[in-house]
C-alpha cells in the first residue's frame, strides 16, 4: 500500500479505499442503517444479482487498478499547453458586454477561439465539424451591425433581444447543429447531417451566439466514456491518458481547454454532470420540461422519456449559467423564476458523501468526498442551516435507476441489425468481432447492450417494486428540499479515470442517473484539484428549484474558485 502511494498517489488513495471496503465482502445481504428521524431502522435488501455484479467488477477493479496505471503511465507524455491569450479567459457574458461595448470585436473573439481549438483539438479529439470560416463571416457582420446600433442608441434593446451578441459556442452533437455532422458516433449514420438545427440550439443562435462545431459523443449517447468507432476517443485536457466521461464528453473537454466559452449539450444518465465533473466546468440539468428536446438524436416515443432527458447548458464560469439557461428555456423560464433573488444565508443544506458503505459498490473516493464536506461548512460559514438528516433511500439508487430508466419502450437496441430491423445480432460474436478489429459497434455499446438485456440480473417480478420505491422517494425528498433546501452530493465515485476503465467504474454513475429518474435540477460545481484532476460536487434541489442551485454554485465558486485553466 506504502509504496504504490508513493509511486502514485491517486492509485495508492484507490488501494487504501479499496482494501478497507473488500474487508466487508463478508456482510450480509441485509444492511440496516438508522435515520435518525424515524422510528425504526431502514431496513436496505441489495438485489442479489447486483450486489454480485458489484462485488465481482470491485474485485476485478482492484486487480486491474495496476495495469490501467502503468498503461497510462505510458501514454502520459504529451500536455494541452496553457492558454495564454486573455481573451479566452473571460466569462460569455464578460466577452457579450466587451463585444456590445466596442473594447473586443466579436471577430478578435471567434478568431482566439478558432484558434485555441486549432491548438487542443489534435490532442483532445473532441470535434466532429467545425464551420469555421462561416462563424468568422456571421462575427464581420455582427461587428459592422453593433457601429450602426452604437450610432442609433439602440444598445439597450439590443441586450435583452440578443444578449449573447458575437460569442462563439459549441454544440454536442446529438443536440442537431443544421448541416451539421448528426450521425452521433454510429458506423451506420455516417456521413448523416442534421436537417435543421435542435430547438435549445436555434434559441442560442438566435440570442446572437455564433456556432463554431460539433462536439464528439459516445454512440448515439449510450455510454459513460465518450468514444466510438466512427470519431475515436476524446482525451481529458488536464490529463489526456484519462477520460472526459459520457456523453458530453466532446463539450467539457473543449470548455475545459478555454477553446468554447459555453456549450449546448444534454443530460440523460448524468450525460452533462459526468463530463463537467471530469472536466471540471460547470454543468447543469434542468427541471425536465422547461427546456425543449425537439431535434436531439437518439429520441424515443416513450412518454416518460422528455422526463429523464434533459437538455442544458455547460459553462466555464457559474455567471453564465442563468444566462444560457433563461435563453434555452425561451417561454417556459418564467417556471424557474430564474429573476428572483436568492439568499445563500436562507438556505438549508443537506448532504451525503456516498449513498451506502457496502462493498459491492465502488467508493467514493476520498477527494470528492472532502469537497462535499468542505462545501456543506463553507456554506455554513455563510448562514445557510445544516440539516443532519440524511436520505437512506439513495441506498437503493442502482436498482431504482435500472428498473425505472428501461422500463422506457423503444431504447436503442445496440444489436438489432440496421440493414435487417427484424434480426438482431448475438451478443458474443459482436464481442469477438470488436477484437478482431471488424466490430460495427464500440465495446461501450456492447456493454450497454448486456445491460439492457440482463438489468443487472435484477428480477423482473421485482422492477415494479423498485419503480414503486423511486416515485416514494421523489416523494420525500420534494418535501424535504422544498423551496429552500438544496442537496451536495457526489456526481461520481471516481474522478476522471483511464480510458476503457469505465466498465469498472460503471457503478459510480447512480450518484447522478437517479436525478433524472426522479426529474430534480442537479448543477455541478468545480471546488479545485486532486493531484492533476478536477474535483467536483453536484447540487441538487427540488423540482422548479432551478435557480437555488446555481446560486449555490455561484456562492461555491467564489469560495473555491470555480473552474481552473490549464497551466
């Protein structure tokens, strides 16, 4: 343990975890934990199949911990280089009132851009497209537009109507950029563009913002590691032999680099959090509904499906958030009131470092956990209450997340045949086809394919069950939060881990599917660095609650100092 501390740190911090948590393998089914709010204990059952599952990929996870490390090791060479051009460093609404002012032209904007993407992008692979040469043609025209407005005295209707006025943006590629690369990572959509472009899209362009590119995903969104076998593999920038995560990851990795000032992306599974945790940048789900998801590929005919799937912004800096949010939500951000005040002093925090001690899942690692901590004092140290009540239910998250999440008809089947509907391909022979090098389908998929069929082993009898227990806890924490609560949780167990580690890790994500189960906002916050990685917390609030979040993640940046560029 001693010596791979020192020869690694991150990996000596895993093994320490680890070892301590493979100790309890011995632990009966049943674990009781007591709320103390209640009058008994909670009695916690783990379905058999998923703790089995757990407990098999922590034993593998802690095997293979060493060879994930010396494969990095070996790939770990190359850096992003720092930015160095000021103008990459300012927030979107800091670059909007330069370029309405007159001291940044919005071409001078879109030129240290285009330009920092030119410069990270051969090390990131985050871009699909890009569109260049029209962004710098819409930013001349923008230019000599503002010279006859300053003349008229026009400037003031010019802020509300189009408050993003010459900045530059990127766009996920399922989020539909019109004429824009739209086959989202799949061999068979190649050469796919989009008609026109998604609805969150069209309302940022129509706010002023010019669009720069398309941003790389897993396929069509299913997976954790944004990769897949049409566009490749995109690197974290503040360590390229680790991942941006899934499946924004195209996006966080660009925002994170200073090459996007903000970006439209979309959160299905913890598809934003994920990635803006990773990447550290700020990120957040929305309230389901309130902003539209016409034109985001894939799209199914479930109707519970607009309630998991969000779409919603991405920024380096939390100022940005509101902005973009009220722009994106368009007729329906009178539902976050998003206008009115709110004061952190009011608040009342709850929080969990980890939904359960159990050893067949991953831990929490210790960083991520402290940054929780850490966050729930300094808001504390600002007059919010802290409430020590904690929501045992979280236990459940993995089986109430599966068994909600593909109850949705029509999901993706990632081995139906696209030239033959009716015939759907076998699970192994796709697996030895991937390596032997002819593979239609990523191993990501293929995973997500297993897991669609064998729902982590869990009964069918018993999904309902589990269904029954998500709409109980909605229940409960709605009350709870209210309108002046809000939840510091982690967004993953891990922080950005090697590439093809996912499958491992996988588990780590019920910290953020669930919220989309239960439809509550979530924001991810940036509270600094662990040896090289970003760490990051997620703030949760009730439904409509929007804007309690990104006060708190406001209030945090300016207490840990928000996004940090790379140096």
């Amino acid at each position: 343990m001693i010596q791979y501390h020192s020869m690694c740190p991150d990996l000596g911090d895993y093994f320490i975890s680890t070892h301590h948590r493979l100790q309890t393998l011995y632990l009966p089914t049943v674990l009781c934990t007591m709320n103390t709010k209640s009058t008994g204990p909670t009695v916690y059952k783990m379905e058999v199949g998923v703790r089995i599952v757990g407990i098999v990929l922590r034993v593998l996870n802690f095997i293979l911990a060493p060879l994930f490390w010396l494969r990095g090791r070996n790939q770990d060479s190359l850096r992003v280089p720092p930015v160095r051009d000021a103008v990459l460093l300012q927030s979107a609404s800091q670059l909007a009132a330069a370029i309405r002012s007159g001291k940044l032209s919005s071409e001078e904007v879109v030129t240290s851009f285009i330009e920092r993407i030119k410069e990270v992008n051969p090390l990131l692979n985050a871009m699909v497209q890009e569109i260049f040469s029209t962004a710098l043609a819409q930013a001349k025209e923008i230019d000599l537009m503002l010279q006859e407005v300053r003349v008229k005295g026009q400037m003031d209707e010019l802020v509300l109507t189009k408050p993003l006025l010459g900045v530059p943006f990127t766009v996920k590629e399922s989020c539909s950029l019109s004429g824009m690369s739209n086959s989202v990572g799949c061999l068979e959509h190649q050469g796919r563009v989009a008609l026109k472009d998604g609805d969150a899209v069209s309302l940022v362009k129509r706010a002023g913002a010019i669009p720069l590119l398309v941003s790389n995903t897993p396929e069509l969104c299913l997976g954790w590691e944004t990769t897949n076998l049409l566009n490749g593999t995109t690197n974290n920038p503040y360590r390229l032999n680790t991942t941006p995560g899934g499946s924004s990851g195209g996006e966080a990795a660009l925002l994170a680099s200073g090459a996007s000032p903000l970006s439209v992306s979309s959160d299905i599974a913890g598809s934003i959090r994920v990635p803006a945790a990773y990447c550290g940048v700020f990120g957040h789900k929305p309230t389901p509904g309130v902003i539209s998801i016409e034109g985001h590929v894939p799209t199914l005919t479930d109707e519970n499906y607009p309630k998991f799937l969000t779409v919603g912004p991405m920024t380096r800096y939390a100022e940005d958030l509101p902005l973009v949010l009220s722009i994106m939500a368009a007729e329906e951000a009178h539902k976050l009131s998003l206008h009115r005040p709110v004061s952190v002093n009011q608040l009342r925090i709850y929080h969990m470092t980890e939904a359960a001690n159990t050893a067949a899942l991953v831990g929490v690692h210790p960083a991520i956990q402290n940054a929780v901590r850490k966050a729930a004092d300094y808001l504390h140290k600002c007059g919010a209450t802290l409430c020590d009540e904690k929501f045992v239910e979280l236990e459940e998250s993995v089986e109430m997340s599966v068994s909600v999440f593909f109850a949705m008809k029509d999901i993706p089947n990632m081995l139906q045949d696209p030239l033959d509907p009716k015939h759907e391909k076998n699970l192994l022979v796709e697996i030895m086809k991937y390596f032997c090098g002819n593979g239609s389908r990523s191993l990501q998929a293929l995973g997500f394919a297993l897991l669609r069929e064998k729902l982590l082993f869990i009964p069918r009898r018993r999904l309902k069950h589990h269904r029954e227990r998500a709409s109980r806890l909605k229940t409960i924490m709605t009350e709870k939060l209210g309108s002046d609560g809000v939840f510091l949780y982690p967004v993953h167990s891990s922080l950005a881990h090697y590439h093809h580690q996912v499958f491992l890790r996988a588990s780590g994500v019920m910290y953020s599917m669930l919220f989309n189960v239960l439809g509550f906002p979530a924001t991810v916050v940036p509270m600094g660095m662990h040896q090289g990685l970003p760490v990051a917390i997620q703030v949760i609030a009730a439904p409509y609650q929007d804007r309690l979040c990104l006060a708190v993640a406001k209030q945090l940046e300016e207490g840990f100092g928000g996004w940090q560029p790379i140096v």
